[in-house]
C-alpha cells in the first residue's frame, strides 16, 4: 500500500454553502439549504425547508451548521458566551432561531482555530438527511505518484482515520487530462468498497465521475465528501462537502478566488497576500522574517527553545524586493502582539546589503520603535555591516543564531513584562 504525502497548506477554503452551490451546478445529489445572515433570516428558511419537506410526505429536520473556515465545527464552542458546538440539529423554526442567534456574531474556537477562533458571520440552514449509511470518499493529490489518490471508506463521519483505519482503502490513478482519459476501473474499485447494488453504483459512477470533473476544472488539492450519504430510499446523497483550490491558480479561476471570504483570514495574511509574501499568522509576540521555509521552521523552533513563542512565518525567498522588505515590516509594526522582531537571512541567492538597504528603507518610512534583532551569514556581509554601521539605527547584528534567538526572546520578554506593569521601555534608543 502507498503512502500518500500530506496535501500543501495553501490553499483557498470557500464555505460548505459555497461549495453547495457549486456541486448543485453540476447537477450533483445536495439537500436543499439556505445562507443566512441573520436569526430572522435562519427562521424563515427553516420554514420553508420543513415545509418543502411536509409537501414531499416527509419528515424533516434541519441542521444548523456556522458557516467558518475550520475543521472540528461540531466539536467546537464559542468564545463570547460558551454556546457549544458549531452545528446543530433542530425540529422547529424556533430551535433555528435560537441556535442561529448563539453562533452569528460570536468567535468559534476549535482545535484548529487555536484561541483566535473564526467569527461566524452567516449560518447555513441546511434540511437534515435520515441515512441508512455514512460513507466517506475523496480526490486529493497525490505527490508520492504525480498523479490522483482517491481515498474511499465504508464507514463515513468524525475522525475514521483514528476509530476505523481498516475500512480506508486508497487508490492512484494517472493525472488524467480530462474526464474521459479516466481508467474506469476505478469506479469499480470504489463501488467494490461500498458494497453497493447496481443502481447505487451507477449513482456512485455518476458522482465520482463529476467530483473528477470539478476537480480538473478547479486546480482543487482536495475534494472531499464526508459523510456520502445512503438515504432511507436507497439513494446516494452528498450530505457534506470540501473544497480546496491551489492558490498558485488565481491566475485562470478568477471566479472561484473572487468567492472567497477574506473576513475568515487573519488581516495580516490578506495584507501579505496582497505584496507576495509567504505570510502565515501565529500567536506569539516575536515577528520573524527569515529567507527560506526551512530556515524560517528552525528559526520558530529555537525561538521556541528558549521559551519565547514566534507571531508569525514568514519567508521572504531569495529575491525580495525592497517594497516586500518594506510591506512585512509594516504588517509586524502594525501587529500589537509582536514585542520585538527577529530577522534571519542566509545569503546564498540574496545579497545580505540588499537586504539590509530593504530593513533601512522600511525602518525609515514606518518611523519603527519595535526592536530588531538581525542575524545574517552569507554573501556581502561585510558590507552590510557597514550599512548597519552606517545607518544610525540600533539593530542588534549578530552572525551566529542561537544568539540572536536568544536576545529576540529576552527583548520581547521586558517589554511584554512592561506592558503589563504599564511602564515605557524603549529598547530601541
């Protein structure tokens, strides 16, 4: 059996409603739902579901689900007043009310999400499905063969890769270049893992073969369906769904991006989205600008060694341009969490006086009063050293890590201590 590498973490996330809408438009099995944006608004859409439902001779339900960019919504809870829970099942419009009236305003915190959490702006009112069986399947990317995993289990839900690992199976197939190169094989194989009969199998064909559409279409890392559904009729239903788009093709799924809710992002990683920077948001209080993604990981771990905690990843690459420099230190300055700032450069394609030139420039325009570490190695140190020399601003230059780690920490420390007694250090003078 192979091993599938982990799917990269840049991505765009759109809303389960999102991605609704747009599986409907490939006229894929989706329970009727409606977006809301207020209490008010979840109410009336839960009438019209329940009441669409009574007109079918069924009975229905609803489902209350905090339309945020995480995992673990069910698991969760909210921050401004301890509502647990990011879904809920209701019976009545007036349960939908009330849930509604707990989620739309409020912070939900999950596992993922960290102490931030995600302020849940809209609900999604979604009728409830009364399934003989939860399956699971998905479409990722798998980077071990340059080509597709599907990944399929009898048993769909919370956390099957921890309660049942022995129901997942995991196929690979050639990246096909459209639908149709697809080794129908597959569908076989898929079908053979659900134990389904001949008319859910040629429903099940049908949805995979449209998820591998939507997935070609999109430039999706990852498309996934947990849990699909068999209903009390026998019929295969999509009860949720993900999708995830590589960023890196902006360029040709305007529409998509243009979808995309930015109020789920930190404002930071918007503003470095903007300028090109590989900016992900931590919760420390040390800002860290470093060349390279390795360098950068082991930057945050001797932070972290020396009990400080890092406010950002951040890698500038080896070609940053003054105006990058520039943008990231504004991000950090304008950051109230970050105490002081650790920059880390290993000049190999970078030249370290460019670098230094970028630092100067931005510390100049910003009128910066946050105190910088600067360790660098590599080529045209020395003159950047007499840049540093030169310029009248007191960094802290150092060429060996572990040192400048450890002042980063030791800075952001007073400082923080200082907040908290309400005295002004200036560490930068």
């Amino acid at each position: 059996m192979f091993r599938f590498h982990r799917i990269p973490k840049y991505f765009l996330s759109l809303h389960e409603y999102q991605t609704a809408e747009f599986f409907k438009s490939f006229q894929l099995p989706i329970p009727p739902g409606r977006i809301c944006k207020t209490p008010d608004e979840a109410y009336k859409s839960a009438q019209k579901i329940i009441q669409e439902g009574s007109d079918r001779n069924s009975f229905t339900d609803v489902v209350v689900k905090a339309q945020c960019h995480t995992g673990g919504r069910g698991k969760g809870y909210f921050k401004e007043n301890g509502f647990n829970s990011g879904i809920h099942i209701a019976s009545t419009p007036e349960d939908v009310r009330e849930y509604a009236s707990k989620m739309l305003g409020n912070t939900l915190i999950t596992k993922q999400t960290g102490s931030l959490g995600k302020k849940c702006e809209m609900v999604y009112v979604v009728e409830r499905n009364f399934l003989r069986k939860e399956l699971y399947l998905s479409i990722l990317l798998d980077r071990n063969t340059g080509g597709l995993g599907i990944v399929a289990s009898e048993k769909g839900g919370i956390h099957i890769e921890e309660s049942d690992p022995n129901y997942i199976k995991k196929f690979s197939i050639e990246m096909p270049s459209n639908v149709d190169d697809i080794d129908y094989t597959i569908y076989e194989k898929v079908s053979k893992v659900y134990k389904l009969n001949p008319i859910q199998h040629n429903q099940m064909k049908d949805i995979l073969k449209k998820m591998f559409d939507i997935f070609l279409q999109t430039d999706a890392t990852l498309l996934e369906i947990n849990p699909l559904g068999i209903d009390l009729q026998g019929n295969l239903i999509i009860c949720d769904q993900k999708l995830n788009i590589d960023d890196n093709s902006q360029f040709r799924q305007h529409a998509i991006f243009h979808m995309e809710d930015v109020r789920q992002k930190d404002w930071k990683e918007v503003e470095a989205q903007k300028h090109g920077l590989n900016y992900i948001a931590l919760d420390g209080n040390i800002g860290c600008m470093v060349n390279g993604a390795g360098l950068a990981m082991a930057t945050m771990d001797l932070i972290k060694q020396y009990d400080g905690s890092p406010a950002n990843f951040l890698d500038v690459g080896g070609k940053a341009t003054d105006q990058e420099i520039v943008s990231a230190l504004k991000i950090m300055d304008k950051d109230p969490n970050v105490e002081a700032i650790l920059v880390n450069i290993f000049a190999g394609i970078a030249r370290c006086d460019q670098i230094v030139l970028g630092l100067l420039k931005g510390l100049t325009i910003l009128g910066m009063k946050k105190p910088m570490v600067l360790r660098m190695k590599g080529t045209k140190i020395e003159e950047a050293k007499k840049l540093i020399d030169e310029s009248g601003f007191n960094m802290m230059f150092t060429e060996d890590l572990d040192e400048a780690a450890k002042k980063a920490v030791r800075m952001a420390a007073i400082l923080r201590l200082a907040k908290e007694a309400n005295i002004n250090v200036n560490l930068t003078s």
